[in-house]
C-alpha cells in the first residue's frame, strides 16, 4: 500500500520579527502582482528568507463553510459549529500567498509546485469567530530539480492563545538553485503498482474554477485551458487541495487527527481519477491514480490520535 | 377488525401471514416495448391484473404498500394514485416505500408484519420501475437560478435573473448509474468482489445459462400463466433468452472489470440489463382468506436486512445478503440444508456466485460474520430453479414481489413446510433476505 512520504520538520516560528497585517490582501491581488513582475523576474538564485511571520486576525465565514460543503459534500462528523479542516487552510491562504508575492521572498509565486501538505487538526475551529492566524516559510533546502521551501500556518484561538491547528506546505520552485548547496540525485521510486479501485472520481472541467470560487484561489493554471498554457502547462489542472478535500469528504473527525498528502501529479482536467481508500485501525491511507496509464496523482493519509 | 381474538398489537398473540399469490407484468428491456409507460400506468396495470384474478374489484383492502426505486417528483404519493386508478375501493389506504432493489421485500414485509400484528387483515406489497421514463432533473445551477427566478419580484429582478441563463443550465440531470459515495458503477463494484472472489467468467456463464434456460421451461409448463397479465403487447420477458448456450455467452466481450486485463470476467451476458416492470403479492391473514375462499400458497415467515462498509473497500457493495442470511435462519434454527429453494436475485451472476461461496467460506464467516463455522454450501440444483433476474431482467423495485410470488407457488406445489430463501442485493451497500413457508 503506498504511503504518503512526508518530510519530517517542526514549526520554528520563534525568532522571526512579526509583521501584523491588517487586512489580507486577497488572492487575485497577490497574483495580479506577480504576474507583473514576470517581465521583470526575480533573479534565479535564492538567497534567503525574509524571516517574518505574517500575523492577522480573520475569521473562517459560514459562507465560506457552507459552500464548500455543497462543492464537496459534508466534510464528516466535525461539529455543530466546528470547521472543516480545509476551510482553515482557505482561510489562511490569502496570507501566506501575500507574504510570497513580496519582493523580499526569494522564490517566484508563480510556477511555484505543490509538492505535499501536512495538517494538524489539534481542536474544532469555531465558525465565525475572530481567529489569530500566523504563516511562515522556513527551511529553503536543495531539492533535485530546483529549491524547497516549507509554508507553515498556525491558527490560534485569540483569548486563550491555544493553537487550534497548524499546517505544513512543501512547494517546489524548479527555477531557483539555493548557492553552494549541493543538489540532491533524484531518489529513485519504485514503479508504482495500482491497488484496487474502491473510488473513483469525475472532475468536470470546470472544477478548477468552481474550487476557484469557493477557495478565491484563481490560480490561472486551474482555471481554463488557456489560461493554463499562457504559464507554460500543457492545460488546465485541478488544485490539488481540491483532492485533498474529495479524499477528506465524509471522513473528517472528531480533533484531534492529522492529515497529509503527497502529490506525485497533476490531474489534468477533466479528470476521471481511480481511489483506493484503505482503512487499518486508526489510519486510512487514500491512494489516487489515473487507471488508463496506471500513473499515480497522490498518496495521502488520515490518522485519528 | 372482525377477528374475536385481540390483535396482538393490542395484546393478543401473533398470527401468521400469507401469500396468496400475485401478478407481474412481463419484463421489458429499457428503452422497448415499455416506451412511454410511466411507473403509475404500470404500477396500475400491475394492481388490476391481481385485483381481477382474486375478485377484490370493489373490495377495501388493508394496505397496498409499493415503490419505485427512480421515481418522478411528482409521484410523490405513486402507490395511492395507482391505488385510485383501480377497481379497489378509494378507501384503501396506500404508502410508497424505497430502498433501492431491496423495496420490494421491504413492501410485501411490511404488510406482512402489520397483518402479523392485527393492524390489518390483507394486503399488497408491489414495486414497479421504468428506466426508459427516468426521472431527469434541472441541475443545481439551474434549480438555484429558477428559485431566484420565483423569488424576484419585481420584472426588473426577474430579468436580471433570466439573463444569468446559459445553454449549461438546460442540461438536464440524469439519475446516477454510479454509487454516491464512491463514483463506481455498481457493474464495477461487483467486478472487484467477483474478482475478489475468484469467480471464473465460466462459473458465471452457467449462472446465466441455466436462468434462461430455468424460466423458459417455466414459461412452457405454465408456470407463468397465473403469475402475469399481459401488457403493451408483451405476453412474456422479452429479455428472455431460451436456449442460451456457453459458447454464445462465452464469445460476449467484457462489460465490467476492464482494469483487472486478463483476469475480468463480467460481459453483458451475465450481467442484469437495464429493464421496465411491475410486480405485486397479496397478502392476508389466514382468516381473510378462509372468508374470501382464496387458497393459501405460502406462510411469509421473516424478513431480515443488513448493510455493509462498502465505502472503504473492507466490503462487497452487494454482499450485504451474506450478513442477513444467517441471521435469519439462526433466527429460526434452520441450516441451509433445512431449505428447499434458494431465490438468489441475479444482479449479477457474480454476485450469486460470490454469496455462494461466502457463505461456505470458514475464514468470511469466522472473520467478517462473526460465526464459528461457515454456515454451508448451497445446492446450486435448489437455486434459482425457474430462472431469475438475468432472464427475466431487473426492474428494481419489480423485483421482491417478483419472487415472492413466484416463490410463493413453488413451495405449494412442494408441499406444506417446504421453505423457500429469498436474498436480494441493494445499492448502497444494503441488502434484504426473507424466510417462506409452503402450504
């Protein structure tokens, strides 16, 4: 059974110098800004990170809840008032995205690849209520075809500072080489061998912008063919939070419980993806491939503590 | 309620109930013979031939409890207004019920279980569908757009709302094929149970084989000549293949499976196709019958349903009958020996197959099920003796009364204490079993 292969990192947030930001620029702003700078792009050396954690005060709306849930279906048996998990990643994006459009961020927005994401769901995370967020980047480390770098997000309860959730995104920019690293020989996988299809979905084509709505994440290479081509893929894919939260549908729990999902490739839209969702005690382990080239999407996992 | 006794609802004790026969109409394949029938013209049709053969025109019967397994809106009250479209008395009283494919044993259960309790005296349980009358829908953009459209009020607000139609939202929403939860087909589900269990495309074929070949010969006995009144031109389930043969299922292509290569073995031939039907039994209590001098052909003993974890793959979606079986009988002390006839549905061969070897699996059966020892084989000479769905087609909800009925006669003409196990499959993971008695 394939198993999502997560880096092992903890949350070093503890000497960065805090920028408090009072209202998050939206998505489509941050892009918008990167995309200006296309013509003037960003020298492809990294150098460092800017060493700030970016800190605000947002709420995760019933508006916000309530369509994701009609676009994926009940997330499970989270709670009355109790937020699904992705919604506190969506909520949170907008931050994190604006922090790594500035120009002090070492590694271009766009182009940027999603390599796997680890969430920690501590405690239910009230709806509607004002919540502190902080978002980082830690860890700029060589990686065989370009640079890493690790995303983090906490999200605290205000009053009594108590961490809610947290995540851990890994993203991959394939034009940038950290100086004087030594780049790492591409680890050799093991051809993948399918399991048994106990799943399947159908990703209509107009999925990445529904997700798009839903998340604000209008990420053109989601959105339409075109769109996709005009920044070099070969067309329009899925987000693949979009499959992380398929793969969380109907299954999300009581806190606490982890999550995490490695992404191999991209789900070109539209999608007819095989699942095999395998449950050993406390762990189910979702697999997601393309049956007709036997290629695999993603490796993921759910785990009750 | 003439009954002397206390009705054991009201602290008297229980009191059997019986089959005292039924009606079908023939089983058309989609898209055919049935074209333009809606479920309620069948459902009606359905009703009078039983209602005609038994002399209940004019008659107040306690019940008729029936469905449809893909049903319009608008037959919301389907059972009823068939009910008023008869010759019964408009004071019977009708409820429609849904479980997928499991409906039908749920509808004649129900009557049996309230006649058991003296709540009624007779009874019928039925169940009908139509897939060339599918229900289709507006999707949900633009079900949304209509609501705002009926919300707006002022013609301003209307053509604003108007002008956010698009072509896309004229695309009507079909009646999934596919489980809810997991995407898959129900013929690709099986495919992973048939495969699971080892079951040979040859195994499968002489499941089909002898369903065609079984009701055939039904059909030349007579079996059928009061079980069914004619409809639309049909006189017998024109999906009925007499004389099918191995060779000719043998050369059908694959159907179902196509990701297990070699080792995919389910072709249209041992599949159940998309079909139309309706079916009905009576039922009553024994002193209803002895008033109304009707014969008893059947004691309708139990029903009993379960469900299985389908979703994450720890289950067959259609082996929830594996978990209901033993149940009912260990309800009632009996073995798979203690049996006459087997009434396996045929949704698909594989799935009769994979029952069968469930069951007298010792590691499901210690492991899944819980038991100590597997509960057994079942004599394949005892099932499915006067074919079965892959013959005569599956109109779901059709399909319970279907076998009831016929069931019901078989054991008579067996004789009395004769017993008769009914298993049917059922989308969503669920599945319905009954326990029949002859007289």
């Amino acid at each position: 059974m394939e198993t999502p292969n997560i880096i092992d990192s903890d949350p070093k947030p503890e000497s960065l110098r805090i920028v408090s930001v009072q209202e998050t620029p939206s998505l489509t702003s941050s892009y918008g800004k990167v995309a200006a700078s296309v013509v003037r792009p960003k020298k492809p050396i990294a150098v460092s990170l800017p060493g700030t954690c970016w800190q605000t005060t947002d709420v995760i709306s019933r508006q916000l809840v309530d369509d994701y849930n009609s676009l994926l279906g009940a997330s499970g048996s989270v709670g009355h008032n109790s937020a699904p998990s992705l919604t506190a990643h969506i909520t949170a994006f907008s931050l994190s995205t604006a922090m790594m459009a500035e120009r002090d961020f070492p590694l271009p927005l766009l182009g940027m690849v999603h390599l796997q994401h680890k969430v920690w769901h501590m405690s239910d995370i009230p709806i509607g209520q004002p919540l502190r967020i902080a978002t980082w980047a830690q860890n700029l480390a060589p990686h065989h075809a370009g640079t890493t770098v690790e995303i983090w997000v906490q999200i605290f309860d205000p009053t009594t500072d108590k961490l809610l959730w947290q995540s851990m995104a890994l993203y991959l920019s394939r034009s940038v080489q950290l100086p004087g690293a030594e780049q790492p020989q591409r680890p050799q996988r093991e051809r993948f061998q399918p399991p048994a299809i106990t799943a399947q979905w159908h990703l209509p084509k107009d999925i990445g912008r529904r997700y798009g709505a839903v998340s604000g994440d209008r990420n053109p290479i989601h959105l339409s063919n075109i769109t996709a081509k005009a920044l070099g893929m070969p067309g329009a894919i899925a987000h693949g939070m979009y499959a992380a939260g398929r793969m969380l549908a109907g299954r999300e729990t009581t806190a606490p419980y982890t999550w995490a999902i490695e992404f191999a490739s991209p789900m070109r839209l539209p999608a007819k993806v095989a699942v095999n969702y395998h449950q050993a005690d406390d762990l189910e382990l979702i697999t997601g491939w393309n049956a007709r080239k036997d290629k695999l999407h993603f490796t993921a996992e759910i785990r009750l503590h | 309620m003439t009954s002397t006794s206390n009705a054991a609802i009201a602290g008297g004790s229980l009191r059997p109930a019986v089959v005292l026969g039924g009606n079908r109409i023939p089983f058309a394949r989609a898209h055919g013979a049935y074209t333009g029938a809606s479920n309620q013209d069948m459902l009606t049709s359905t009703l009078e031939g039983l209602i005609a053969r038994f002399g209940l025109q004019g008659e107040q019967l306690g019940e008729v409890v029936a469905g449809a397994v893909m049903k319009h809106s608008a037959d919301f009250n389907l059972t009823r207004e068939s009910v008023l479209g008869t010759s019964l008395a408009a004071h019977t009283p009708a409820h429609d019920v849904q479980t997928a494919c499991a409906t039908g044993i749920e509808t004649v259960g129900g009557v049996a279980n309230k006649i058991r309790l003296g709540q009624i005296d007779s009874g019928i349980g039925g169940g009908v569908d139509t897939i060339s009358d599918a229900p289709l829908a507006f999707n949900s953009d633009a079900r949304e757009l209509f609501m705002q459209l009926n919300r707006a009020r002022t013609t301003q607000d209307k053509i604003k709302v108007a002008m956010k139609l698009r072509p896309k939202h004229f695309a009507p929403l079909a009646p999934q094929a596919g489980e809810v939860r997991t995407g898959l087909s129900m013929g690709e589900h099986q495919a992973l149970t048939t495969h699971d269990w080892g079951v040979t495309r040859q195994e499968q074929d002489e499941i089909a084989m002898n369903s065609h070949n079984n009701m055939a010969a039904a059909y030349e006995e007579g079996f059928f000549n009061d079980l069914m009144t004619p409809f639309r031109g049909l006189d017998r389930d024109n999906n009925m293949r007499p004389g099918s043969d191995l060779e000719s299922l043998g050369k059908l292509r694959i159907a179902f499976g196509k990701q297990l290569g070699e080792e995919a073995t389910m072709t249209a031939g041992n599949s159940t196709p998309m079909t139309d039907g309706a079916a009905a039994a009576l039922l009553s209590s024994e002193e209803w019958a002895e008033t109304n001098n009707l014969p008893i052909l059947a004691e309708f003993m139990d029903f009993e349903v379960a469900a299985v974890d389908f979703v994450n793959g720890e289950d067959g979606l259609l082996m929830a009958p594996t978990y209901a079986i033993p149940r009912i009988l260990d309800r009632h002390g009996l073995g798979l020996d203690d049996i006459d006839f087997f009434e396996i549905h045929e949704a698909f061969a594989g799935t009769v197959a994979a029952t069968m070897k469930a069951l007298a699996d010792e590691d499901y059966n210690k492991n899944v099920l819980g038991r100590d020892k597997a509960l057994g084989q079942i004599d394949p000479t005892k099932l499915n003796v006067k074919g079965s769905s892959l013959a005569a087609g599956h109109p779901f909800a059709a399909t319970g009364p279907r076998i009831v009925a016929s069931l019901s006669k078989m054991l008579h003409e067996k004789g009395p204490d004769s017993l008769g196990l009914i298993s049917v499959c059922a989308a969503g993971g669920q599945g319905a079993v009954a326990l029949l008695r002859g007289r």
